[in-house]
C-alpha cells in the first residue's frame, strides 16, 4: 500500500523539500539523537495546531522549540540566567532542554499558556540542518500518537502518523533512545523535571544544587510545566509491568510471575536485559533482550524499538524490570514507571 506521507531522502533536495513544507506552515518529523520528532513552526499558531491534531495531544502538554544555534535564542525567550549559558557551553548541541521565560514570538498555545517556555540545541545532524535550512525556532515533540511509544525510526513514524503529517526525514535509527533532560531554570533552584540524555549527575557536577520536581497530575486545568510529566506516557497497547527491586530479587519475581501467568493459558513479553533473558530463557515467553545490564546506553538506544516490537506481536502482557537511577538509568526508569502507568511493582523499600 502506498503511504500518505512522503518519506525524504536526507540530501540537499529532501532538506530543502523539508524546510519548504515547515515555512509554508505544514508538518515534517525529522530524527534528532534522542528520539524523532514532529516539527512544525513554532511561530505560526496554525502550524501549532496541527501538531497537537496530528498526535491527538492534549493542550496542556507543552512543546519543545529546537533552535539552530545559541544566536537564536532572543527569538523565543525574553531572559536567560547565567546557568542557562553555563549549561549551553557544557551540553549544547545536545539532549538538555532548558525552561527559561517566554518570548513574545512564541504563541502561547506551544507553552500550554504559561510565561515560560522549552528550548533546545539538538546535536543531530540531520536536524541542525533542516534547522540552518528552515531558519525557523521549530516546534517538535515526539513523532508518535500521543502518549504512547516514542519513535526512534522513520519507519515507527510512519507506523504512527502516515497520512496525518507532510513528510518524514529518514535518518535512520537514532543514537540516545530516550527524550531529552528538561530543566527548569525559572525556579529558585535549578529542578530537573525529567530525567534523559544528560544525567542528574552532570548537571549537579556543572551548576550545584538540583532539584527532583514533582509529577503534575492530568486534568488539573493548568498547563504542564513540561513535556513528559504525566502519569501514563510513552505506553505500549499491550499492558506493561514494571518490577524495581535488588537484580537477584526482581529475577525470581519474573521467574514466578511468568510461570503464574502462563498457568493461566496467558502469552507474557519480557522486556529485559540480556542477563535477564539468558536465565529465564527456560520458560516460553516472547523476550526481547535490551543488551547487558551494565550497559544502560545500549539499553536506552534500544529500548523503544525492542517495545513496539514485543507489544506488535500482542501477548497478553509485557514485564519489564528495573536498572537503577545513575546516570541514563533513571531515564530509562522514568519511562517505563510511565509506560506501566501504575502496574509498577516496588520488592524492597528503598
């Protein structure tokens, strides 16, 4: 079957085909090294609108603006602190985003109607040239419908969003897996408000103190203070268990809780790292191994890419196990305690 949405090499013609539809106001979804996203302009109030049509996004939940460079910042923010510079010479070009205050060219239906607004740097190639080509701050959360698995392939993009977006800048699989660290800079103390590419650890060793923000509840008729704070986001269809616990604790937990489900005539996904897989490998159940445990970078370039493909197959349920909040870990965490969406199993009290 033909697609509906073009898919663009990532040449000179397929980036100016690109940037042209993202003037003219119309939808492209382009890689960056966390995940793809859906680009729009974020500074035509039409062009916004479509992006929350085409994910099916809830207005509350607010954008992030990509920019090209650091010049471009006084087009979306009216101020930077001083560790906002600090941050940008660390980990610009790169998956930080920064909440500093709104600029008047910013419609505020990309801010959820706040003062305050998401921007960053991405490091990917093919997006800081769509960006330069463009000349455009551009609108992108994730490339998928929304609040479920985020897209890490042109292909997952299109398995999502063909016929309700222009076209797809294929550039392959991307590198981080998981969304960017946002930060928000506008409160007393720098508060991390969700955990991703760049650690907990490295923003602390840059700027001191670091807060943990608070999840915001959905429906309290506010805007959100960033993307990615909701209770359920990026979620298979399949239902999803997540267990935390000591490594040896939470194996025995799988062990018995597969063997309990599959008593009861039901198919179980298993979502783990290779360890994981090796010494369950026993039971029938539909694995897709992450990499090893200790290699969370592997884990996190993988994860979403190993979760469609295991909720595509539909078993009954999917399990999936912790690694720990150091570094890349606690992104990967964040997401599946979301993915589960409350089926998140705690073994030990921390």
């Amino acid at each position: 079957m033909r697609n509906l949405t073009r898919i663009l090499p990532v040449d000179a013609e397929g980036l100016a085909t690109a940037a042209a539809l993202l003037r003219a106001g119309w939808l492209v979804a382009f890689p960056t090294e966390t995940v793809y996203g859906l680009g729009g302009s974020a500074l035509d109030e039409a062009a916004v609108a479509r992006i929350f049509a085409a994910k099916g996004r809830p207005a509350e939940d607010p954008l992030i603006v990509h920019l090209a460079n650091v010049a471009e910042l006084p087009r979306v923010t009216t101020a930077l602190p001083v560790s906002a510079m600090l941050l940008a010479e660390a980990f610009w070009p790169g998956p930080l985003t920064l909440i500093v205050p709104r600029g008047p060219e910013i419609p505020l239906a990309v801010t959820a109607g706040r003062p305050t607004v998401a921007v960053r740097i991405p490091a990917h190639p093919v997006a800081r040239a769509l960006l330069r080509e463009a000349g455009l701050p551009i609108a992108a959360p994730s490339a998928n419908r929304f609040g479920y698995t985020s897209p890490t392939t042109a292909a997952h993009v299109l398995a999502d969003l063909d016929g309700r977006i222009e076209a797809i800048l294929d550039g392959g699989p991307t590198t981080i897996g998981v969304e960017s660290t946002v930060l928000d800079l506008t409160t007393p103390i720098p508060t991390l408000l969700r955990p991703g590419g760049v650690s907990l650890e490295a923003l602390r060793d840059r700027l001191g103190p670091v807060l943990v923000g608070q999840r915001q509840p959905a429906g309290s008729g506010a805007g959100l203070a960033s993307p990615g704070l909701l209770d359920r986001h990026y979620a298979p269809v399949t239902p999803l268990w997540f267990v935390r616990g000591s490594p040896a604790a939470m194996q025995i937990w799988l062990r018995e809780r597969v063997r309990a489900e599959l008593a009861l005539g039901r198919r179980v996904g298993l979502l783990v790292p290779d360890e994981d897989a090796s010494a369950l490998a026993d039971l029938e159940v539909d694995c897709e191994p992450l990499g090893p445990a200790g290699d969370v970078a592997q884990i996190a370039r993988h994860l979403y890419a190993a979760l469609r493909a295991l909720d595509q197959r539909q078993p009954t349920l999917i399990l999936a196990r912790d690694l720990g909040a150091i570094g890349l870990a606690l992104a990967i965490r964040d997401r599946l305690t979301r993915a589960a969406a409350g089926r998140v199993i705690e073994l030990e009290r921390p």
